[in-house]
C-alpha cells in the first residue's frame, strides 16, 4: 500500500516541474485541460486496471497529471482575477488550511461549511 502511495506522490513532483514547464512555453489553459484530462483517463484507467503493475502505472500517471493541474490550473485561475482580489482568495485557501490541520475537529467542521 506504501508503495501505492509513494508513486502517486513521485508523479506529483515530477509532474509539477514538467507541467510547469509546459504551461510556461504553451500557455496555462492548454496545459490545464490536458492534465486535467489526463488525470480523468487515469482515474478510469486505475479503476479498469486488472492487475497491480497496471494500477501502478495508472497511479503514477494520475499523480504526474495532478501535478501539471496543481501548477498550471491554479496559476490560470490565479491570472483570471483582478490583482487586487488575489489576496483575498489567496487568504481564503490559507484560512481553510489553518482550519484543517487545527487539531480541534470542530473548526474543522465549520471550516468546510
């Protein structure tokens, strides 16, 4: 199961320095749609997978594509807004993270509320 993991994250890393590099020379748009299809198909594809070393394979290229989406989806939507709204959403994701690690489940709860 570690190893299920550990290759998802390893994609995740990859996948932000090639996406971002990606999204750098083509454009953020074209770069978001492709990694976010990708990462559908992986998702199918894991789910039809019929063995272990196929599923990993699955894994490893959803966490690749998560990554591309990480950087070249949020940075898209990050370039849409006005620069003075910026932090504010950028202030809206942090109050949520701080929520969500809080070790009190109840500001976790009113967190996703």
């Amino acid at each position: 199961m570690s190893v299920f993991s550990q290759l998802q994250f390893a994609g995740a890393f990859v996948g932000t320095f090639l996406f971002g590099t990606l999204s750098d020379l083509y454009g953020r748009k074209p770069i978001s749609l492709i990694s976010l299809c990708g990462a559908l198909a992986s998702i199918v594809g894991s789910a039809l997978a019929p063995s272990w070393q196929i599923l990993h394979s699955f894994r490893l290229l959803l966490g690749l594509f998560i990554g591309g989406a990480i950087v070249a989806f949020a940075t898209y939507v990050t370039e849409l807004i006005l620069p003075s709204q910026r932090m504010v959403l950028r202030g809206f994701f942090n109050w949520v993270l701080i929520f969500k690690i809080s070790p009190c489940p109840q500001l976790h709860t009113l967190a996703i509320l």
